[in-house]
C-alpha cells in the first residue's frame, strides 16, 4: 500500500511543475504479482471488508467499468482518474478474494488490491498507564490494535477474594464462588484483586490497562484466616471448568504433589480449560504446584531488562516467562498498588491466553499452550531452558499468530443457473467444531441447508448447490449470502459471502403420469404437480384422438412451488364425458417466452364399480386351537379390498384384510379370534366385504352366514401347589376356558379322600371351591401331601384334567431352647437347641441393644431332633466381642410357610431358668474343724444330670469325678472327701438339651 500512496505523492509533485501529458508517463511496478491473492488477502493483514482498489487500463471507460464491477455486485464510489484506480464497495460478507480473481480475468484490469487500514498503533488512555512498564515489553499496543478480548471469555481467578465492585473490574465480574463458605460471599483480598486487575483491568480512562480488558472474571476464593488447600483448590477447579471458564489463573501454590489436584486439574483441561499458574518465588528448582502438573503453563518471572527476577523459582518445569516486578495494578479498597511476584507474572501468560482465546474459542488447551510457546521471545540459552522455558510471552505475536475461527469460506460471486450445473463451495474452519453452510436471501431468509453438523478435521469441506430451495424449486435471480456457521461447546461464530445468482433455467413441470378416475364416485380429481419456476402456464384435457374437451389454464401466471390442477370430469359445455382413456397436457412458459417441457398425464375415466363373488369352504367352523375356516373371493379388477368378520347383529369382531389386490381370486382365512386376540364366542357369522377400484368406485357385498362351534378341549388354569397349615376352610381358585360339567376330588395317594362335586355346570372363566381339611367321614386330615382333581367335561364331550398338590401341615413347629446359657470371652457360647420337625433354619446373634453382631447359620435346611451351634466370641468381620449379655435368635420355617422363632440370653453371669437354688455347705465338727464332708442342696424345676469335679490347689489336678441325677424340685448331695486337704471343686449341669452349666467351689471360702 506504501507503494500506491507513494505513487499518488509523486504524481501530486510533478502536477506542480510538468503538463497532466507528463504524469502519465508515470510507471510503478507492483511488488506484488496481481494474482498472489494469498499475499494480497491475507487474513492477518487489516483491511476493509468491503472496499477493494481496482486499477483499470487507461482506455476504460465508465460504462465498461461499470459492466465489469457489476459482474460481482461492485460499485465504484469514487475514482483517482490519474492512474486510473477506482475506489470499490462490495456486499457485506464477500469474498474479496474471490471477487479479485473474478476481476483479474478481465484484461482491462490490471490490479486488485484490499483497502489496507493505516493507523497507529492504540494506546490506552489510562491514567496509570504509564507505571505498566510491562505492557510495552509484551507489545501490547500492537497487540491490542489486533483484540482485546471477548465478553464471551471467562477468566476464573483461583486466589482469595477479587474486590468486585472496584472501578476497574467492576461490570466484568461473574459466578463469583468461596469454596470455603461454599457460597459467593468473601473478604475482598488484596492479592487476587491485583492479579484479575492485571488479567482484565477495563479500558475506562481511570486507573490501569488490562491485559485483556473485554473478557469477564470469575473470582473464587480458596482462602480462610489459616490459608488455602489442596482440597479447596481442587474444589476451585471443578467448579471453573463445570461453570464454563476458559482460562483459570492460579497464581499460589505448594511444594508438596498431590494426586487430587493433578485430578482436576486433568479435569478442568478436559473441559476445554486453558490452566496457568504462578512457578513460585523460593529462587529454587524444586517444582511447586499446580504449577508443576502435566497441562498446567508454569510461568516465571523477569525484570523490565528481560532477565530472571532473584526470587523465581525456576527448573525443568518452567514453560513460560513474563514480567513479574514492579508490577501495578488493582487492589482491594478500590485502590492500586506495585506488587512484585511470579504471582504477577503468571497473570500477564493468563491474559494473553484469554485474547487468543478471544480471537478463536474453538482452540482446544493443547493449541492455545502451543501458540503462546511459539510466540515469544527467546531469553537466555537458544530455545527452551529452565529459567525462561521457551521465552518471554510476546502478545502481539501470540495474537498474530492465533489462526481465524473460519479461515476460508469460497464461494462464486456469480452463479448462473442452466438447471444442470452447480454452485461450488468450500469452508475451513478449526479443528473439533461442527460446521453448517445455509444459502439465504440477502435479508437473511434461509431458503436452503446446504449442509448441517459435519465435523470439521482442520481440513476443507466442499459442497455444491443446484440452485434449488428446499422445496425443489429453482431461486429468482438476484443476491444471495451464503451463511457458515461453526461451533463446539465453548460457542458459535458465522461468516457469509455474497453470491449474485442469475436464473437462466427454463421453467418445467414435475407431475405424475397416470392417474384414474370416476366422476361418479369422487366428484373430481386433483392432481398435484409442482412448478420449478415462476412462469405461465397452459393445461387442457383432451380426448385420446387429441382433441381438446376441456381448458384448465390459459397462460396463467403461477408462482414456483407445489400446486394441482382439478377436474370434475366434464367437458368445456358442462357435459359428463364417458369412460375412456383422456390426456392432462400442461405446458409452462417463462417471462422471456423461453416454453418449457410440455407434460403429457393419462387420466383414465372408470365409473363401473369392482365386482366380485365370495365361496365358503363350509357353513359350519368347528374352531379348535390350530384350525382355520376360509373363503375364496373371485375380484374381477385391481381394488382396495377391506374384509372384516360381523356377527349376526354387523357388530364388528374381526379385522381381517386391508390391502390392494389385482383381479384374481384371493383367500380369506379367519381362526376364531377378534381384534382383541379373544377367541370369539359361539354363533353365526359373515364376511363384511368392500371393494374400491383405482378410480374410486365402491362396492359393498356381505357373503351368507355361517356357524361358529367352540371344539377347543376345554382347559382349566390354577395354581399347582397350596398350603394348608391353619385349621378351618380353604378357598381354592381354578379358571375353565370354556364352560362344562365340573367334578372335583381330593385324594392322597391313590386314595379318594373326599369329593367335593360331581357334575356340577360351571360358566367359562374362573371359578372357586373350598375344602375344610376333612375326609368323606369329617375326619379331620393328617399332615402330609395330598392332590385335589378338576375335571370338566365340555356340551361336545371333550374333556380335561387338572391336578393339583395341598401340602397339608396343621402341627405347629417348636423349638426347645434354654432361655439362658453360659458366654465367656475365651470359649463364647455353646447351644443345643430342638426342632419338632425339619425346617430351614437362621440363627443370629444380637448384643444388649439389639444391634445384629453375627450370623451363625442363614436359612440353611436342619434336620429334626436336638441340634448344636457354636459361636466364638467374633462378630460378622473377625473382631473379638466383650460385653457381658448378649442374645441368640432362632427362626426356623419348615416347606409349608410354617415359622417359629426363639429368643435365648447369653451371659457370664446367669443362671439357667430351671435352677431356683444352689447351696453349698462344709459340716463342721466340735473342734471347729472341717468334717471330711461337703453338701450339696440343689432345687430345680426339672431333671438335670450334676457332674462333680474334684481337684486339689497344686497343679490343678483332678482327684474325682461324681454323676449325680437331679430330678425336679429339693436334691441333697453329700459328698465324701477323699483326703483332709482344702480342696477346689466344679459342679457342671446338662440339661435334657445336653447344654451345660458349671459352678466354682473353693473350700477356703468357707
């Protein structure tokens, strides 16, 4: 552009001192070929979309410019006669490419260029603007003049609390979240504040410039009057990236790893979140996180000279540096301050990732880390290091370097439709988002997709169009946009080019060609056909000699789209015409008279009704469950056939056919059953037949009745097994299919108990019958397992038995248990228990407060007679128990239902229930001295067997063992010492059960 204006400065000059013939005489070169519209339009370069510079040949003149630029809807707004360039507008959203390249293949055209934006370069109009030494250094300016950012990014400020009505970020704030309190209240904070200040300080001529003053703050507190955690940051994470950030800025961290947040820190990036977080100020390589974590941008900080500051930590974590001393920004109390940190620097990566972010939101984590790495200024050693990473971020580069959204949407500028060819189109557009491209009209109307929801790989996607709306009609000339749209989950955005369209296709009709018809059955005939374009158009039936009977239209002017054309099957003077073959003829013609097509419809006229004759394979269906009863019906021409089965009153039963049939015989078959699948019952019935010809004509016919007898054998449904365990009468349920004489048995064995009925009419569906658990003489049943018999017997002598069980069991379980056994911590307890008869059995065992403790058995089947269970002091996961009482339940329930359950203590200190005292006594002699003899009195309220051990102080050993039997109420024992020593003693009981009790007896107690 330099190059244009240079030349027009040159000419101005020579105008002074030389003739117009002289300046003409003038010749520049251009540096650039005309045909590299790769160079001329590059997207990066900032022109007008809507102007263009067109240098014409010298001899041009204004009516042939004017033909040339109306060729892609240009317009010259004004002219530089001396070296005749024209000033162009073009429709919003054109391709100026496109257009150049239309243009150029003019020779009368010499050059196309964009109408380049000169300006300088912005600088903020902040009053502080000048202590941000470090927005020069990233090349802010420059960067701005590109974006400053979108109001559809978020930042989310991982920190304490960011003052959110400060002058400078007021308006910007959303979401706000304390992961301490878990609400949005928190303590405006000096250092979160100075960090979102730094990241999105709003251009509003007060205080600071934002790196990225347009996009919006998230602010979430993770901090309390103890600090932060590890938790409340993970915490922090989640609730960013599920509240749709796009960039999170952590400007704090730990020495310690920790796998919960390098957990959602993976999280947050699979959200599509772009992570970044301070390196830390220890002036050590030891990694600190988030900073550290895979997928997180760890920053270091340098000095206004580009060196690293004394306090960054640095090491092979590093990814990027950015300036970190003397920075000014926000601070809480609505105030600025300098802060110095790679908490400053962090934030400044931050806003350089929310512009590119802003000028493609559809670039995943990966790619936005990629550009920022690639776009910056290489500090220190060549390439990456420890103390810099890949370099000081540069803004302006990240942003220059940040691709478009939609890098390329081709379409022609001119489209002329033949009704053969096709409009070409293509679009790139970023990676991983989903493309559509609409054509409408120029005020936005969409009259075709061209395409919806392709994903896009990076790469072209081509497409074409035939010129049609969605409706199949072709468009009117005239401009046209077509519109892209790409999104994914982080937004939308569109882009359109401007399309001027020229219909040179002739109009046509698409109609059927045969249709058929009765006057006398419909009234009239509508045929649908549709209109490709606007045009007149001519319809006239004619007779198949060609003659015409009859004119529709007469060059009328119709709109495209779907129209019809009906006929009530007269002629031009109102007379019916008679059967035959007649012709629709429909001819359209354009507003150029260009004719299109002309179409040829038969229409045959029929009023003769279909007719048909019905045979019955026989007057009497005798429907079994397999069995079928049919018909033949003879048509004699192609018709919608409807056969429905009516009984003698024409109430509906069956829907049997529905179809279109040719003329031919076809069968009917019927099994008996309605339209609910029931089998229909008893009586006479007919076929309900209606006939409809192509043409419409109807014929009703009902075919001679026939009989319906019910020959199913006869079936009867119950339940197979019952319980009979409580005394009195029991009700028994049975369902027949069809009615019949009812007889009913009991029987056990072979043997006949007892008959309930004999003979007895039942009506079809379901019955009952009752048995009060007795035999033919009133005796009442034992238990055990008997069959009751059904059987009936149908009016055609067909019959049917079914057999069911009563498993009968009128005795009652019971359980013999001792209400009290013995439970030490070493040994736990042992029970002997007693099943009157076989039962599944479940024992538990509960503490003091009812709290289940252990299952000992779980529903398993036992056998009758005494039984035995152990439990070893454990509970259900192998811990020892040590309380003193505890209880032991015992449920048993036998095949027939029958349940029992028992409730027995088991303690260290009880007695059983059946032992009222225990008395021990030492008989002394005149001198006071033992006897030779101990006594016992024992009381029980049944008989016990009492074993007596004997046993001295040394060594513990057994001297004599005693079996007494204790029958129920007082028993006295003396027993003899077998030596003068004082003895130790164990007097142990068993119950009838064989569970034991056993009883301490020291002599020197007494």
């Amino acid at each position: 552009m330099k190059y244009f204006w240079s030349a027009i400065f040159m000419v101005l000059c020579l105008s002074i001192t030389t003739s117009v013939a002289s300046a003409e005489e003038v010749t520049i070169q251009p540096k650039v070929s005309k045909f590299d519209t790769k160079v001329l339009f590059d997207e990066k370069k900032e022109f007008n979309d809507q102007e263009l510079i067109v240098k014409f040949t010298p001899s041009t003149s204004l009516d042939q410019r004017k033909t040339i630029l109306n060729l892609v809807n240009g317009k010259e707004v004004d002219q530089l006669e001396t070296g005749d360039f024209s000033f162009v507008k073009v429709p919003n959203g054109s391709d100026l490419a496109s257009i150049s390249k239309a243009l150029l293949k003019n020779k009368q055209v010499l050059f196309v260029e964009p109408n380049y934006k000169v300006k300088s370069t912005y600088v903020p109009q902040e009053p502080s603007y000048k202590k941000q030494w470090y927005l020069n250094k990233i090349q802010m300016p420059k960067a701005w003049d590109k974006t400053r950012g979108s109001s559809n990014i978020t930042v989310a400020v991982i920190d304490g609390g960011v003052q959110k009505d400060h002058p400078d970020l007021k308006g910007k704030i959303v979401s706000p979240y304390n992961t301490v309190t878990g609400n949005a209240n928190y303590t405006p904070d000096e250092h979160a504040t100075h960090v979102a200040g730094i990241i999105a300080a709003s251009f509003n001529k007060r205080g600071i410039a934002g790196i990225a003053p347009n996009v919006k703050i998230m602010p979430i507190n993770v901090f309390d009057s103890q600090g932060a955690s590890i938790y409340n940051v993970a915490l922090a994470l989640k609730y960013a990236a599920d509240h749709h950030a796009d960039v999170v800025n952590m400007s704090l961290g730990s020495e310690s790893y920790s796998y919960l947040l390098d957990y959602y820190a993976s999280y947050a990036r699979s959200k599509g979140v772009v992570l970044v977080a301070a390196a830390g100020n220890s002036d050590t390589y030891i990694p600190m996180y988030p900073a550290a974590l895979t997928g997180v941008i760890s920053v270091s900080a340098t000095d206004s000279n580009d060196r690293i500051t004394s306090f960054s930590n640095y090491g092979s974590s590093i990814d990027l540096a950015a300036p970190g001393l003397s920075i000014y920004s926000t601070i809480s109390g609505s105030s600025y301050q300098y802060m110095n940190g790679t908490s400053m620097a962090a934030p400044v990566v931050t806003g350089v990732a929310a512009l590119v972010r802003s000028k493609n939101p559809f670039l995943t984590p990966s790619q936005v880390e990629n550009i920022l790495m690639k776009s910056t200024a290489d500090l220190g050693n060549r390439g990456w290091d420890s103390f810099y990473g890949y370099g000081r971020i540069d803004a302006y580069k990240a942003v220059s370097n940040t691709p478009a959204p939609i890098s390329k949407l081709t379409a022609p500028t001119t489209y002329t439709m033949t009704g053969t060819n096709k409009a070409a189109f293509s679009i790139t557009a970023t990676s991983s988002t989903i493309v559509s491209l609409y054509l409408q009209t120029s005020s936005g109307k969409t009259v075709r997709t061209i395409f919806s929801n392709k994903a896009s790989s990076g790469r072209g996607i081509s497409a074409s169009w035939d010129g049609k709306t969605s409706s199949g009609t072709f468009v009117t000339s005239g401009t046209y946009k077509l519109l892209a749209k790409v999104s994914n989950s982080r937004g939308t955005i569109y882009k359109s080019s401007m399309i001027k369209v020229v219909n040179n296709v002739r109009p046509a009709i698409v109609v059927s060609s045969n249709y058929t018809f009765s006057p006398k059955a419909s009234g009239k005939i509508t045929i649908p056909y549709q209109l490709t374009q606007k045009a007149k158009v001519t319809a006239v039936i004619t007779d198949n000699k060609g003659k015409t009977i009859k004119e529709i239209l007469s060059n009328k002017y119709l709109s495209s789209g779907k129209k019809s054309i009906v006929w009530n099957g007269k002629d031009s003077k109102g007379h019916t015409i008679n059967d035959g073959t007649y012709y629709l003829i429909m001819s359209p013609t354009d507003s150029r008279n260009r004719k299109g097509k002309t179409k040829k419809v038969q229409i045959k006229v029929d009023t003769v009704r279909p007719s048909a004759k019905v045979t019955l394979a026989s007057t009497l269906f005798k429907m079994n469950a397999n069995n079928t009863t049919t018909a033949k019906l003879s048509l004699n021409e192609t018709s919608n056939i409807l056969v429905n089965v009516v009984n003698d009153r024409g109430i509906l039963i069956k829907k049997l056919i529905s179809k279109q049939s040719g003329a031919g015989t076809l069968v009917i078959s019927w099994n008996g059953k309605d339209d609910k699948n029931q089998l229909a019952p008893e009586g006479k019935y007919r076929y309900s037949i209606q006939l409809k010809d192509l043409a419409g004509n109807i014929t009703t016919m009902n075919n001679s009745t026939f009989s319906l007898q019910d020959w199913r054998i006869p079936s009867i449904q119950s339940s197979k097994d019952y319980n009979f365990i409580t005394k009195g009468t029991k009700t028994f349920t049975y369902t027949l299919t069809k009615p019949g004489k009812v007889s009913i048995d009991i029987y056990k064995g072979t043997a006949l108990i007892k008959t309930i009925q004999k003979d007895v009419y039942k009506a079809a569906g379901k019955q009952t019958f009752l048995w009060n658990g007795t035999d033919a003489a009133m005796n009442q049943a034992v238990d055990g397992d008997y069959q009751f018999k059904i059987k009936v017997v149908d009016k055609y002598n067909l019959s049917q038995t079914f057999t069911g069980n009563i498993h009968v069991s009128l005795t009652k379980i019971v359980i013999s248990y001792p209400a009290v056994v013995k439970f030490t911590t070493s040994r736990g307890s042992e029970v002997y228990y007693k099943l009157s008869q076989a039962a599944n059995v479940t024992i538990e065992i509960f503490n003091a407060w009812d709290g289940k403790v252990k299952t000992i058995l779980q529903n398993e089947r036992v056998s009758a007679g005494i039984q035995y269970f152990r439990w070893d002091g454990n509970d259900d996961n192998g811990y020892d128990e040590y309380d003193d009482n505890y209880f032991y339940v015992i449920t048993a329930q036998n095949v027939y239902g029958q349940k029992a359950s028992v409730k027995g203590q088991m303690t260290k200190n009880g007695n059983p229930s059946w032992l009222e005292s225990h008395a021990v006594e030492f008989p002394m002699t005149s001198e006071q001295t033992h006897s030779g003899k101990m006594q016992l009195t024992i009381r029980t309220t049944q008989d016990v067997k009492a074993i007596l051990h004997v046993y001295n102080y040394e060594g513990g050993t057994e001297l004599d063992k005693n079996e007494y039997a204790i029958k129920s109420g007082e028993n006295n024992i003396v027993y003899t010492k077998p030596n003068s020593d004082y003895l130790y003693y164990l007097v142990e009981y068993l119950d009838s059960l064989g569970n034991g009790y056993w009883y301490y007896i020291n002599e020197y107690d007494f």
